[in-house]
C-alpha cells in the first residue's frame, strides 16, 4: 500500500459508520480512533485497516444471493407480463397469437434417449435444459389417427394452426442461439426448422400437414409437447400415454396441473398442449391495438439462455377425461383450447418465482 493509498484508506475509515459493528470493544476502539485529531501510530494503522476489512466483508455477506433473487424477481415480473399479454390480446382479438414453439421433435424420434436426470436427447431436446425435460413431455400420434383432426380443430377454433419445430436430426453450430432456432431462419441450424401447419375439424381439411412434407412422410408419428398427466399413473389419449416427461419418468397423479390450475384436478386425466413464447409469436399480433411486442426471456437458476431454450411457455387444455376410464378419446377434446396458464422453462408458476425472490440469502 503506497501512501496515497495509505490517505485514501485514512479518508474511508473517519468517515465510516461502526455503530452496527456488534462487538463493543471494537466499536469502541473504532470510534476513538475515528475521534483522534492527530495522526495514527503504525498500530493503530494496522487496526484502521482490519476494521474497514470487516466492514467490507460484512457487506458481501450481506449482498450475497442477491444476484439470485433479483433474477427470481424478473422471472417472476415477466410471467405476469408475459400471461397478461396473451391473455389482453385473446380479449381484444378473440383468438390467441399463433406460430408458437413446439418443444417435442416433429417426428416423435427418440434415438437420441434422455437420461433420468435430464441430460441428453438430440434435435429439439438438446436445447432443453435438464429441468425442462423432467417437467414437459410429449404426446407422438400417428398422423393418420382420426383424433389428431379433433385437437387441430380445437386450436384453430382459438387462432392456432401453426407451431415452429425441429426434428431429432436437427444439429447445431456455435453460431445457434437456443431461443432463436425454432425460427427456420435462425442460424446454425441444420436442418432448420420448419411450420408445422394444423388443420383439423375446425376448417374441414381433417388433416396435420407440414409445409416441409418429408418431415411428415419419414416420421412413425406427430409430436407435440405437452405436461404430462397421471390419475393412479394411467393417462391416455386414444390409448396413447400421457403420463410420462421427456426423460421417461412417469407422473403417478397430475399435481403439477392441479398447481397451476386448479380447476385441473390431480387425480383426472387432462391434455395440456406445452406452447413455447418464442420469436414469432409477437409477428402474429402485428397490427392489433394490443399488439406483443417481443418474447422475453426466461432466464432461472438452472435455465442458462447461452445453452438452453429460455423462453415462457403457455399451456393450453385442448382435452380432459370426462367419463373418468383414465384415456381422453375423440368426444372428450374440447371445442375450443383454453389457456390454463404460463410458466417458466422450470414450469414454475408465478408464486414459486416470487417466493424464491424473497428466499433467505
């Protein structure tokens, strides 16, 4: 420590504050130090120096988690905003904003197997982080079962007949930005992704069509993402299972949608379309007085937008078991998808985003 440094410390030191300092001998000392007029011996130097040391630490341990919970505070800020926006522009527009992100592969191709824990899978699920996968699931349909015409047609009723997806093939370079690579011209993305076009019983064409035919044509199925159910562990959709996430670990009940949604109940059978808030939902809303103008970012503690898919995802309820057998058929999709809510790529609701802002540091 050079002099002036020396008379900088000095300077900090008589005008600090120790009436916090618990210690009473200390403070004590501090604050006769401070009171002297004269200069400092060597000691008493010394001593000037641990004190402003123990000021500083006592600081960082009081900023410490601050970083986390001001990320907690946005996520939980932007969910607000995020569900109010789509849910302003149903109202004024009677129908919700279209092109949303699909977060299953198109094809339903699970080669490229996820973990118990997350980690893994290719094309689409290689963007997901670890706890996304274990929230979200999804439902692979053959293209050909008469039920797929009766979810289309319950998504267009509300506006909705397209979804930007992958498949598994898809690979990716340093220049892909997660957020960015469902959009067919983001970069380092091969192959880029495409629309996939529903239409259904809502506008008589009974058919799932994608505008990049070979998506269909080499695929066993059609993939949409969804948040699993589990009555007693038994969900289905024309006997299809939906009680299982991406890393194939199966719900035993459907708390997860009970929590968002109570209206949901935790031991029915229920069909929850995972809608992601990507890039090209706001270019929908063009032109309404209530017009979205961007897709915020949901950044969490374990959801890192460098790596990972960060964005807000909508759940729309398009079938639910009325009769209560444990599988939802054709009669049981509803005539028009509703919204349940939005959460976070954690599936964190807004409550949960708030409490891990107040959270103890």
């Amino acid at each position: 420590m050079n002099i002036n440094q020396m008379k900088e410390a000095l300077k900090k030191f008589r005008a600090a504050d120790f009436s916090g300092l618990k210690d009473e001998a200390l403070r004590a000392k501090a604050q006769k130090l401070q009171a002297k007029q004269g200069g400092f011996t060597l000691l008493e130097l010394l001593v000037v120096i641990t004190l402003l040391a123990t000021l500083a630490t006592a600081a960082l341990v009081a900023y410490e988690g601050i970083g986390e919970n001001a990320q907690d505070t946005a996520t939980a800020n932007n969910l607000i905003s995020a569900e109010s926006s789509i849910r302003n522009f149903r109202a004024v527009e009677n129908r919700y904003p279209n092109q949303w992100d699909n977060l299953a592969n198109l094809d339903g191709d699970t080669t490229g197997v996820v973990a118990a824990d997350g980690s893994g899978g290719t094309g689409a699920l290689e963007l997901l982080a670890p706890v996304t996968k274990l929230f979200f699931g999804q439902l692979v349909i053959n293209s050909d079962d008469t039920i797929i015409d009766e979810i289309a047609g319950s998504l267009n009723a509300v506006g909705i007949d397209e979804f930007q997806t992958l498949t598994a093939a898809a690979t990716f370079t340093n220049a892909a930005v997660p957020n960015l690579s469902f959009n067919e011209s983001a970069e380092g993305v091969a192959p880029p992704a495409s629309e996939l076009e529903l239409s259904g019983t809502a506008n008589a064409t009974g058919t799932f069509a994608a505008y990049d035919d070979t998506d269909i044509a080499t695929a066993t199925g059609v993939a949409l993402s969804i948040v699993p159910s589990g009555a007693q562990g038994t969900c289905t959709v024309n006997t299809i299972a939906i009680n299982t996430n991406f890393a194939g670990v199966t719900e035993l009940d459907s708390n997860k949608l009970n929590l968002i949604n109570d209206a949901l109940g935790n031991d029915d059978c229920h069909l929850v379309i995972a809608a992601g808030f990507g890039k090209d939902v706001p270019g929908t809303t063009l032109g309404s007085r209530v017009s979205i103008a961007q897709a915020p970012t949901a950044a969490t503690a374990n959801v890192n937008p460098a790596t990972n898919y960060a964005r807000y995802i909508a759940l729309f309820q398009v079938g639910e078991d009325t009769d209560g057998n444990g599988n939802i058929d054709a009669t049981e999709i509803l005539p028009r998808a509703r919204l349940i809510g939005v959460v976070d790529p954690e599936g964190h609701v807004v409550d949960q985003a708030i409490a891990g802002a107040n959270a103890d540091a």
